[in-house]
C-alpha cells in the first residue's frame, strides 16, 4: 500500500513557540525540534506508516525537553506510540516504531482519559488543531484525552494489561477540567504552579548576584551611601546590623558625612531611624552635632514628610542631657514653623513627650507667648492642649490665664473652641470661674452659634450649680424665647440644660418651656427637648 503523500514544507520552518496551556507544538509534517520530516527520512528510520487519521496539521511531541521522550501520548481521541527518534506525527499520517510493536488507534470514552501532566484536552471526535497546535473549539465536549501516569513505559496493546490501568482519569464539570489527583480545576492547578515557581524565584533572590554585589559593596565606605538610598540596599543594610557592631560602624562611617540627606529619603530614613537603636551615645552625638551645626538644616528635616520620623526617633532615644540640649537650640529659633506645619508640629509633641519640664521650658514659654496664634491654627490647637497637660505648676498657669483671657474669640473659633473646651474639661475651679466670667451675659449669642454652642453645652456639663444657674436664667429671660426652643443650635443647649439642672433650677427651665408645648409637637428641632421633658 503506497504511503500517503506528506505535504513539502519548507526547511525553514521552526517549530511553533506558541503553546497551549504551556506545552510547545512542532510544526506541520515537523518534528518537535522543527526539522522537516518527510516519509523516506521516517521509513529509513524504521517507522512505519499508520492508517491516516483525523489531525489536520501535526503535533509534535516526541522528544520536547518537558516531556520523556519516550512518554505516550493521546491525543484526537486515539492513542500513538511517541518515541525517542523526535519524530512528530505527520499532517494525514501517524508514524510508529516497528519494534515496539503495531498498536492499534483504540477510542478513549469521555470521563476515563487523564494524565499525571494534565494535558486537558477536550474537544469533539475528531478533533482539529489550528495553526499554533490548538484544538478547535467545538460547542459539544464528546471526550477527553490523556497519557499514561507512568512515566517512561511504553503503551503497548500486546504486554498483556489494559492501558486504562495506567491512565488517571480528568472529569469534566460545566466544561472545566478537573484533576482527580488534587480535585481542582485543570487551569487552576496550572496558576498554582506558576505561583509556587514565583515564590521560589522570590527565595532565590535573597541569593543573587545582585545581593553579593552588596555583599562586597558593603565593605567599601563609598558605596554604602548609595546602597542607603536604594530599596533594597536599605534593607541589606538594616539587617547587617544584626550581625555585629562591627557592622554597625562600618555603615554608620559610612552615612554620617550624609546623615541629613538620607533622614529625607523615602528609604534612608527607615536605615538611620534603625541606626538610632543600635548606636552608642559617641555616635549619636555625632549625628546630633552634623545636624545641628546649622539649625535650619534640622528644621528642613523636622518639615519633610520623611525627615520628621526620623528626627523624632533622634528625640526618642536621646538620654544625656547634651543631647538634648544641642536639639533643642536648633529647634527654638523655628518654633512657629514647626507648631503650625502638618509634619513639624508632632516633632514638638515627641518633645513634650518624651522630655522633662525643664527641657520643656522654652515650649512652654513659646506657647504662652503665641496661645492665641496656635489656639486658632489647625496643627497649633493641638500642640497648645498638649502644652497644658504636660506643664506644671507656673507653666501650666500661665497658659490657663492666657486660654481664659482670650476665651470669648476662641469660643467662636472652629480650633480654638477645642482648646476652651480641653480648658474646662480639667475641671481647675479658678480657670472655670475665669471662664465663667468671660462669657456672662452672652450665653444666648454664643448658644445661637454653631461652634460656640459647643462650649456653652461644656459649660452646663463641668460649671458648678451657681455658674449652671447663671446660664439658665440667661436663656429663659430672652424675650421669644420659643425662636430659642427652634433654633438649630440652640435647641442643643436647652436640651443639654434639662439633662444637667436639678431642683428648682430645673423646675424654672421647665415653667419656661410649657407654654410653647405647641411648637415642641411641630418643630423638627424640639422633638429631643419633648423627649427629655416626657422622661421627667
């Protein structure tokens, strides 16, 4: 019977690199290795021809650096024998090795076909592949098609067993292919591979030529300065530290001439924050006078995003009192500067934190001078309370008096009322009755405002219960006094003065508030004052 012609495809026909679903495919009429196979070549080779079956171009298989070159292989429904000679199935022809006997095409039904590399072909019998070695999608799945699971022995029909015993069957849910040896979907099994092969890249990148350039580079004091500014360099250098003082001064020789720049950097600064942990007090004090030789260059620091961790780190681990010191003469001339800046002002708050009164001193003799400047700023109210609770004594005094002599402007100030209410909360009976003062006969103004209505419900809470009564008949006397009961702040007021008086106080409040019972059913802004009046 003549041999099926073979069609001539040119020699310079490469094997595909295209795969599908990661597997290489030769080329029409081509071994895997993308030589041209013609039917002499694979006849002098000992291979004979096969009856022609259903592929429309080849796949080649045999021989590829994935897969034994002696592994079998199913594919369009029927199984070949691959074998080590590199040969491809040929476009209309299969070829197999005479000496390993002439195994017959046999069907495989759908749902018993698998392998161990998880092909996960499916496709309607016939099947056909397109130009890149991918099946032809068809609307209908028929069957499924596998290898054997054991490796490097050869699918013979005549040794005697069935090779169904030596497949490992897929099954096909919905159109997805599931492996039965982990029970997940074929393409999911595939994604867990290519990320366990990520995590081990990631692994074998602590061991790279990029970390032994580091590694040498560590030791030459030039180049450390320029590892500190990179990620990765910074990393390498913060764990060295772990490994000796020796380490520790090897980099520390070799960022100290560059200690301001690298306290800026979105990297460095992690490395000398880390630097401030691990070195001795000779070494801190020598970063404390390269950034204090000049004051404005510890204030530009203290103003960077990334500087102000790192100069509050310095704060933070200095103990000698020459230290703190030096910081402190190159923080006071720039003392608003940083009060009033978003980075700056927690710069001033790690010194109240962590310094004593005394180191403290010129703080608070800053904020007495300038309250009302940082009683009305956004970052400055809060540097101002942390100043009251940190003072003592006269320190703390004095910027009371300051709060209380300004108290009716912050009252009304969306910060300062933060700072008059943090004021009243520590319940001082001279500053509440100072307050008190400040703000008798306009209890009614202030109550009718949105921000200082606040202050007035503060008031009724800490007050004593003859500055509460001042408040109340402030309020009830005002004629129209049911446009109070609807006010949208004032109405908060009235309420908080219910929860808050007793006695005759409260029965006086209540007297004022009874004819205007009408109003409290249909206004939206009494409903509370009828609630709490309904309690009573």
């Amino acid at each position: 019977m003549p041999t099926p012609p073979v069609n001539n495809i040119p020699a310079d026909v490469s094997a595909a690199h295209g795969s599908y679903y990661g597997y290489h495919f030769g080329a029409a009429g081509s071994s895997v290795h993308g030589e041209t196979l013609f039917a002499d070549q694979a006849r002098a080779a000992g291979h004979v021809p096969l009856p022609p079956h259903p592929f429309g171009v080849d796949v080649g298989l045999g021989g590829h650096g994935l897969f034994p070159a002696n592994l079998d292989a199913s594919m369009g429904g029927f199984v070949y024998n691959r074998t080590g000679t590199g040969t491809g199935i040929g476009q209309g022809q299969g070829l197999v090795h005479p000496g390993h006997g002439q195994a017959e095409p046999f069907m495989l039904p759908a749902g018993q076909a698998g392998a161990e590399h998880n092909w996960g072909y499916v496709s309607t019998s016939p099947i056909a592949l397109d130009h890149r070695g991918g099946p032809v999608r068809s609307p209908k799945l028929h069957c499924e098609y596998g290898v054997p699971v054991t490796g490097n022995r050869y699918m013979n029909m005549k040794d005697g067993f069935s090779p169904m015993e030596q497949m490992e069957a897929f099954r096909c849910e919905e159109s997805q292919v599931f492996d039965a040896k982990k029970n997940m979907p074929f393409l999911n099994r595939g994604k867990e591979r290519r990320f366990q092969q990520h995590v081990n890249n990631r692994a074998l990148e602590l061991e790279s030529p990029r970390m032994l350039r580091y590694e040498n580079m560590v030791g030459v004091k030039g180049y450390i300065y320029f590892m500190a500014k990179d990620q990765n360099g910074c990393r390498f250098l913060q764990q060295k530290f772990e490994e000796g003082k020796q380490h520790v001064d090897a980099i520390f020789e070799g960022i100290i001439n560059h200690i301001a720049e690298l306290m800026t950097n979105s990297f460095a600064n992690y490395l000398v924050q880390k630097l401030l942990d691990v070195c001795d007090e000779e070494q801190r004090l020598r970063i404390i006078a390269v950034l204090t030789e000049d004051p404005v260059k510890l204030l530009r620091i203290s103003l960077n995003t990334h500087g102000t961790r790192a100069v509050q780190k310095l704060i933070e681990t200095v103990k000698i009192r020459k230290q703190i010191v030096l910081i402190i003469s190159a923080i006071q001339p720039g003392f608003m500067h940083l009060v009033n800046d978003l980075n700056g002002n927690h710069v001033i708050q790690k010194c109240l934190t962590n310094f004593g009164v005394e180191e403290n001193k010129f703080i608070f003799e800053a904020a007495a001078a300038h309250c009302f400047e940082m009683a009305i700023h956004r970052h400055g109210c809060c540097v101002l309370q942390k100043c009251i609770t940190s003072a003592r004594g006269e320190y703390q005094a004095k910027l009371i008096v300051e709060v209380c002599a300004h108290a009716f402007q912050l009252a009304q100030d969306p910060f300062g009322n933060y700072v008059v209410q943090y004021v009243l909360d520590q319940k001082i009976p001279s500053a509440n009755a100072h307050l008190a003062a400040q703000f008798e006969g306009n209890y009614v103004y202030l109550s009718k405002q949105k921000v200082s209505s606040n202050v007035v419900e503060k008031c009724l809470k800490v007050f004593s219960d003859e500055d509460k009564a001042a408040i109340v008949f402030d309020l009830i006397s005002v004629t129209h006094f049911e446009q109070l009961l609807q006010d949208p702040f004032a109405n908060y007021v009235i309420h908080t003065a219910l929860v808050n008086s007793r006695g005759h106080l409260h029965n006086a409040l209540v007297e004022a508030i009874r004819p205007h019972e009408e109003a409290l059913r249909t206004s939206p802004c009494c409903k509370r004052i009828s609630r709490a009046l309904s309690r009573r």
